[in-house]
C-alpha cells in the first residue's frame, strides 16, 4: 500500500493547462479525477468537453462539445469513473448524468430538468463506488441522489461534522472537492482560503498548502480535487485555469 507523508505537500509537481480553448487549455474548470491508470481527467466545464491527461499534463484526448444531445455537453461539472473503467459526467446545465466508454463514446445517460426522483435541477458532482453505485448532488432541489447507493443512514446517526466558517486552522470557506485516501485521510480544497486541509480520519488537522496567486504552488479559488493511484493530490486550480499536481 502506497503510504503518502502529506508533510511534503507543498511544491507543484506538475503544472498544466492555461487559460483557452486550444487541446490542453482549460476555460473555469471544475471536476477533476483520476482513473487507474493515473490519467486525469477534467471537466473543462465552460469549454463544454472533458480533457484526459497522463500524469504528467500530457494532452491524451477530449470529447464533447456544447449542445443537448446524447454526447454533448451544457457546463459539465462533476467527473469520476466506474469499476470499469467507464466515465461518470454530471452535465449541469442539461440537468442529466452521461457515462461515457473511457475513449469518449457514448453510452447511456439518465435524469432531466425537475424535482421528482430520478430528475434533476443542476447536478453539480458526482461519484462512484467500487460496485459501480452513483451518487449525484442535486444542487438545487437541496439533495443528493443515490442511485441504489447508500451512504449513511437517512436518521444521520453515523454522519460527522468538520470544520466552521473562518480562515483559521479547520476552519472554511465555501469549501469545494474533497477526497478521501486509502488511509481514510480526508482532502478538501477550501475554495476562497485558496488552500488545501488535510485532516487525519478522526478530523485531526495534519497539513495545509496553498497561497494566493498565480505562481506555481500558488492557487485561485481550488474547485476539484482528486487522488491518483500512486498518491498525489491533483487540484483543480479554477481561477488560474490550470491543473496542479502535488
């Protein structure tokens, strides 16, 4: 098992990306994950495709463009995979979930504009479990869909808080991704702190890294944050238009 010490966190190793729409350059980028390949891949929201990456910001494929039908894009938002290897996008503004194979085509999508089950308003992320379950934030109908997948109980009894509102140490400021290690370490990019906590299991707070800024290291509002496979934390830099990789 890959151990990270988050205590070297802190220095960019990898910068890619940049404000366009050229292959390889970002438009307000929001979902960020990594398949088991170590490819990235991000929703290129305001450029209406998602981009895959190698490890090391090489520029592999894109697919989608804007528009309503099966395999294109409105504002795609959140992104994951499947047990398969399949891509999970959630396509905001088209109020629906697309899978896609991992070279880009089409499979299926499911929802649509709405308030009853199975129907969204704005699904704004979304993830995956090893059984190939998703979960869907339905912004704003106020929830979250779980499609055959439950998280915790509906009474909340195992649910646990982190954090309050502030710049201080657990402290937050409309905070965005979050990702959880194989350790049970807990990632979040707290947005406007334009930082990264790092907190132990138990909510423990372990490291930070992040300042404002454009320079390497430095971020702008960070939105999604994913891990790869061998344990490197991949932050959506939004404001910067651009991917780090610590």
């Amino acid at each position: 098992m890959y151990v990270r010490d988050y205590t070297e966190t802190g220095r960019p190793q990898v910068v890619f990306g940049g404000e366009g729409e050229n292959d390889g350059q970002l438009c307000r980028p929001w979902g960020v994950c990594s398949d088991l390949e170590g490819n990235i891949i991000v929703a290129d929201r305001s450029n209406n495709r998602i981009q895959i990456f190698r490890s090391d910001g090489t520029f592999v494929r894109k697919f989608g463009n804007h528009g309503s039908e099966p395999g294109n894009f409105d504002r795609p938002a959140g992104v994951a995979t499947d047990p398969s290897g399949r891509i999970v996008v959630t396509d905001k503004d088209n109020h629906r979930v697309q899978v896609f194979t991992p070279e880009g085509r089409f499979v299926f999508m499911f929802g649509e504009k709405g308030g009853k089950v199975g129907q969204f308003n704005y699904p704004w992320d979304v993830a995956v479990d090893t059984k190939g379950r998703i979960a869907v934030s339905d912004t704003r109908n106020h929830r979250i869909q779980l499609f055959t997948l439950v998280v915790i109980d509906s009474n909340f009894r195992n649910a646990r808080f982190l954090g309050t509102e502030g710049s201080g140490v657990k402290q937050f400021l409309r905070p965005q991704g979050v990702a959880v290690d194989s350790d049970g370490n807990i990632i979040v990019a707290d947005s406007r702190n334009n930082r990264i906590q790092i907190f132990e299991q138990n909510g423990s707070f372990l490291w930070q890294f992040g300042v404002p800024g454009k320079e390497p290291g430095q971020l702008d509002r960070p939105s999604g944050v994913c891990l790869t496979p061998d344990g490197k934390i991949v932050v959506v830099d939004f404001g910067n238009n651009r991917i780090q990789i610590f």
